[in-house]
C-alpha cells in the first residue's frame, strides 16, 4: 500500500564525461546495466544523494581504464512502484522469493549462483553479487508472470511490475577504530522503468 513514492528524488550516476555529455543533451539515450552480478538487478544505477561516491566510482573506472574521463551526471526521477529493500515488508518477500528459486534451481538441476569476493579486497565485502542479482531478476519475473496470468484469467491485474529497486549496503570497513558505520555506506537506486527519470543536470562539483 506504501510503496508508491511519488517524490521527486535526486541522484548522481559515475561516469565517463562523453556519456554524461550524451544524457544531458539526448536525456532519453539511457542504457540499462545488465550485467549477472548488479547489485540491484537490471537497470540504470545512480547513487541516493551521494555525489561524492559517485565521483569515487567513476574515478575506480578511470583507474581501471575503463572510462577515459571521470565525471559525474546529476538524475532526477521518482521511486513510483519501489521494491525497497530498506523496508521489512520487501526484505521477507526477496527471503520467500529466495526460497522459491532454490526449490526451482534444484528441480533443473541448475547450480545456485553465490556472491563472490573481489581478488585483493581487504573487506571481503562480496562485491561481485551473483546471487542478489539472480533472486532480484527471479522476483521481478514471478511478478510479471503473475500479472500476466491475472490479466489473461480477468481482463485486469491488480499487480503492477516495480519501477524502481532500492537499497542500502554497508561496504568498506569501519569508518575509525570500533564504528558501528562503515567508509564506503550508501544507498543505490536501481531504474528499471526509465520513464521514472524525469532529467539530467551537470552538478556542481
């Protein structure tokens, strides 16, 4: 019941400046990530209110030589329809759904994907997430499949896909001695439905 969020909501997307260039100028020229280990699942990331990890990111993929120019694009939108992982209803469904699929894997004979650590990552914070992004991707297609079948069954589906998927995670060890926070915490927005972007703004910086 409260999961729509009609709020506009600002975000800051990492990325090379050429493609920062490209969304401020042609804003619907949006590419979904898809690869099997987002975080979130499939979608377009941007990082909740949080510019400077944002900057971080893109400078991570500078030093990757994976970008050639580190920027940043600020990203407007709306949660609208949210699987919002911050809230408990959407924590004990992802848990059920995560059940569901290990029955269906083990009916397939299909191994389980499991998160993995990164070579060298000090804080064994399982950065490459198989498996999150598989039970999300899974949960997303029992939903649609659902409405689907409710709209072929009554001409109507009271189940509507999820525009957007949110979450916070804590990453990077201790902020000082003993914390209870950690350096790299942030919330991530995955879109999903890219109408939920309603612009693009080069931040100040």
């Amino acid at each position: 019941m409260y999961n729509f969020r009609h709020n506009l909501q600002i975000g800051f997307h990492g990325c090379d400046e050429s493609v920062r260039d490209i969304l401020i100028a042609l804003p619907h020229q949006v590419k979904k990530s898809q690869k099997p280990y987002d975080w979130l699942g499939n979608g377009f990331y941007v990082w909740e209110n949080n510019l400077l990890r944002a900057k971080r990111w893109a400078e991570v993929k500078f030093r990757r030589n994976e970008i050639e120019k580190p920027s940043v694009v600020g990203v407007i939108y709306t949660l609208s329809n949210c699987l919002d992982f911050t809230d408990s209803e959407f924590i004990d469904s992802i848990e059920q759904h995560f059940y569901q699929m290990r029955r269906d894997f083990i009916d397939l004979k299909i191994e389980l994907p499991i998160n993995e650590q990164v070579q060298n990552d000090l804080h064994q914070d399982k950065l490459i997430r198989r498996l999150d992004c598989s039970v999300i991707e899974y949960y997303h297609f029992k939903i649609a499949s659902e409405s689907h079948f409710q709209r072929i069954s009554t001409g109507f589906s009271s189940i509507g896909n999820f525009d957007t998927v949110r979450g916070i995670f804590t990453e990077g060890g201790p902020a000082f001695p003993g914390a209870g926070f950690h350096k790299k915490n942030h919330i991530q927005v995955c879109i999903r439905n890219l109408d939920m972007i309603k612009g693009f703004f080069i931040p100040k910086v």
